[in-house]
C-alpha cells in the first residue's frame, strides 16, 4: 500500500489529480473499520490530517466555519457550537464513545454519506453549506444537495471537501436519535429541528430526519401541515410521504415509522 | 510488504525510530514491534476500548490508527500509565476495590480512569458511565470500576 501525507490542500488535490483511485483518510473510523474492502497492496492512502486549511472553527459576521478535519469531541465541547448550534452539540453528545469522538471528524461523516450519519441532520436544519476544492478550483453546494445516496455524493473523485459554512440560526433547535444502545450505536432514527414560536403557533419549523430514508430528509410536507396550522395528527399523517425507511438489520420500516412519529410528537 | 515508511515517535517518554510497512496498525506496532503488550485487542473495530492509547494525550482506539499516522507524535500506553503519578493511583484503586476479573479490559478502563480524573474531576458516577461508554466488560458489570475510578486517595 501507498502511504501520502500532503502538508497542503494545493499538495493535496494535485496528488488527488495523480492518484485519482486513492482514499482520502482523516480520523479513520469509518475507513479503517472496512479496510478489508481497500486496503489491499496496490491500493494508495492519502492521510489529509496535516492539512491547515481544513483545521479549525472560524466565526464571521454571520455564519461559522467549521473546518473538515474538526473531530466530533471538538465540535461537542466547542462553545460557539454548544450556544449557537445546539443540535450539532447534541449529535455529538450521542455519537459513539470518547475514543471514536477524537478521531472521527465531520468531513468523514459528511463523506461517508450513512443515511444514519448523526451530523447531518442538524446541518439540514442550519441550512449548511459544504464546501468542495480541487485542482481546477472550489464550489460549494447547499447540505441537501450534497447527498445523492447510501455512501453517495455529489464530491468527485478529484474533490476534498475543505469543510462546511452554517448561518448563525434563530429560534431554537435540538437533535434527537434512537438507537439499539444508549451509546456507541448507529442511529436506528435521528433528526433535529428548529423551530421558532409565536403567540403559541410555528412561526418557522424544519424538520430534518435519518436513517428513514437513502439520505437524510427534510419532512416537508410534515413541517407545512404545522405551518399552515393543522393538527398534529394530520402532520403526522403527511409525514409518512416524507419518509422511505426500510427493514435492515438494526430496525425494521415499521419500528423506524412509530418512532419518527412518536419522537416528532413529544 | 508494501515500501516501508520509517516512522519517528515517542512512546512512554521514549523517541523510537522503526521502518514499518504502512498497511501496519498502530496496536500490532505496539505489541509486536514494540513488545508493549497492555494494550489488547478484542473486536478490532473500535467499539470496546481494549485497545485504548493515548495519542498526545487523548484517548483513541489504537486498532484503527495506521502506525504511520503517529508520524512525530506522543504515545502513551498503559505501560507508560505506571510511570505517572495519576495512572499510578488510578491502578491501585483497581485493586483496592476488586474492579479486575479477567483483566483483558483493564489497561483500556485504568487509562480511561486516569483520562477521566485528570478531565473530568467533578464528574459523579453516571457522568463517568457515559464517558466510558467506549469501553466495554464482560466480567464485572463495570460498577466496581466506577467505584475505582471514583475512590482517589485524597477524598478518602
């Protein structure tokens, strides 16, 4: 096996560009855990954990930037994430145990594109951008159009993604998962929200869900119910369109369709 | 083997220089390499903490950590845990409070334990369980690990 460790994103992608085959590592807890699909002696690791570029929380006028390489336990015990991004901190607080958290980083879980991936949901809500570079240069792309499938997005093979913008939110927020375990377990449900309340009505509400779908959702049509003032047994009602869970080994449709539900309602 | 890498770091407070095959895990260099056997592997997936380090200080799972990624930086193990102060109180209330059975998790929790006093010194016993959530055991039932982990020589 080939082992490179660019010290520059420009080191980086140009390698990218030589190596088009090559696996990009960062905390390695999803890669490492399959190495037996990859790790084989023709294949070639690109380790990105030097690069400066992807390192770090930058706050601006009206939206933070959190670098890719940002391990789950940082993002967890940041301050602006736990006041400003409060579901985010929460994914963290319930993603695996301490010693995967100081490894694991966003960018992984945003690439590995599980549809359970506990991150996600909260960049939904925050309506975060992701940001992509390569050799020909960078674009950015909103969260939802990021994820095209299980394990699948819209990052070419020649692309790093650097790391993603979220907007300074109003209102509140909050995440929510259920898995086979209190911790160190795959979401079996996931999902945030962010809503804002007026004279006792939705003034603004998204919802965003995981491990229901091949990507994590927007419940559109079960945040609209609420907005134009039904009841919440018809949201409810509306939300099953939103969503296409399936049977596998940790839950069945079924289970996944109560719970969403029965979560939603609380 | 693939080309080996040569692989500079600190291990228990010791610089070591090795040429590794880049495909090597970090828990195989220290075992095999290095003949540091505290650390231990059970699942080799990340989601029991028998393999647990610390990697510049913070715990990690040393069976997902490729040797090369370590290039320049400090490990330490449970044997290097004997060395210092707090490791070494941590073990000594392991065995004061009969936290040990067959003992293959105990280098992962005593690691965790001094982590855990050290970053967490105000934490009460449910805090503690759910920071432990990484390690796993099958004899004990963890509460007389908690009870160690709980019992320092200057609350007694």
């Amino acid at each position: 096996m080939k082992y490179l460790r660019p010290a520059t994103l420009l080191e980086a992608v140009k390698l990218q560009s030589v190596h088009p085959q090559a696996r990009l590592l960062a905390g390695g807890t999803d890669l490492m855990v399959r190495r037996t699909t990859w790790l084989k002696p023709d294949a070639t690791l690109i380790d990105i954990k030097a690069l400066p570029e992807l390192q770090g929380l930058q706050s601006e006028d009206h939206r933070l930037w959190i670098g890719a390489l940002t391990t789950v336990e940082t993002l967890r015990t940041s301050p602006i994430v736990r006041e400003r991004f409060p579901a985010l901190a929460q994914a963290g607080d319930r993603f695996a145990g301490l010693q995967i958290r100081h490894r694991a980083t966003l960018g992984g879980n945003l690439v590995n594109a599980s549809p359970a991936g506990d991150l996600i949901p909260p960049l939904y809500v925050y309506q975060a951008r992701v940001h992509l570079a390569s050799a020909a240069g960078s674009r950015t792309l909103a969260i939802v159009d990021f994820f095209r499938g299980p394990g699948v997005t819209a990052r070419q093979p020649d692309e790093i993604l650097t790391g993603v913008t979220l907007p300074y939110p109003t209102g509140e927020s909050a995440f929510f998962k259920v898995g086979n375990r209190e911790a160190m377990a795959i979401s079996v449900v996931n999902g945030a929200l962010r809503w804002e309340v007026a004279e006792g009505r939705f003034r603004d509400l998204v919802v965003a869900a995981g491990a229901v779908a091949p990507t994590v959702v927007y419940c559109r049509r079960f945040t609209s119910a609420l907005l134009e003032g039904r009841p919440l047994a018809k949201a409810l009602e509306a939300l099953e369109a939103d969503i296409a869970p399936i049977d596998d080994l940790r839950a069945s449709a079924w289970y996944r369709r109560r719970v969403l539900a029965r979560l939603l309602e609380d | 083997m693939s080309d080996p890498i040569v692989l500079h770091v600190t291990v228990n407070g010791r610089a070591v220089t090795r040429a590794v095959d880049p495909a090597l895990r970090l828990i195989d260099f220290l075992r095999e390499e290095l003949r540091l056997t505290g650390t231990k592997e059970s699942c080799g997936e990340g989601e029991c903490g028998s393999c647990t380090v610390l990697l510049n200080g913070k715990p990690v799972t040393s069976c997902l950590i490729l040797a090369v990624e370590t290039e320049g930086q400090e490990i330490t193990t449970i044997e290097g845990l004997a060395e210092d102060g707090l490791g070494a109180a941590v073990q000594e209330a392991f065995i004061r409070d009969h936290a040990v059975q067959c003992g293959y998790c105990i280098p992962g929790m005593v690691l965790m334990g001094a982590v855990l006093r050290r970053d967490h010194p105000d934490a009460g016993r449910e805090e503690l369980r759910t920071l432990l959530a990484g390690n796993l055991c099958r004899c004990t039932g963890y509460e007389k690990i908690l009870d160690a982990i709980l019992d320092r020589e200057e609350d007694r």
